[in-house]
C-alpha cells in the first residue's frame, strides 16, 4: 500500500448511475468522476469503470475508486 500523509482517509467508493438512454448515463458518470478529479482534496488512487448493462428498459453502470481525502 502507498504512504499517505498523517490523517489522511483511505477509501473506496463506488458511484452508480441508472437512466435513460445509455449514452447520457456513461457520460454524466464519466464527467463526474473527471470533476472529482479537479478537487484538489481528493487524489484518486485507482479507478474501474463498468460497461453499461441493460435491466428493465434502463441502463445501468457503476465506477468503483480508491480515494485518498
């Protein structure tokens, strides 16, 4: 495992969207985690998006990110 800084949290976290159509829900998933990029308090150790699947005429997908805040 890495070094942090005293103080410092180590988590992971998982962030799931479910709408319509599949497009929008990729892309509002992959914007906000690009926004969470830019937040100076939070470094993004790893990160595992998941393709799309199709559950009850939604769409559904996650991304799962070790953080250190």
């Amino acid at each position: 495992m890495a070094e942090f800084e005293k103080g410092a949290i180590h988590a992971r976290v998982v962030f799931q969207v479910v709408g319509d159509p599949k497009e929008h829900v990729e892309n509002s998933l992959k914007k906000y985690i690009e926004n969470l990029k830019t937040d100076k308090r939070i470094r993004i150790i790893q990160e595992h998006f998941e393709p799309s699947v199709e559950k009850e005429k939604l769409w559904h997908t996650f991304a799962e990110l070790d953080i250190v805040v």
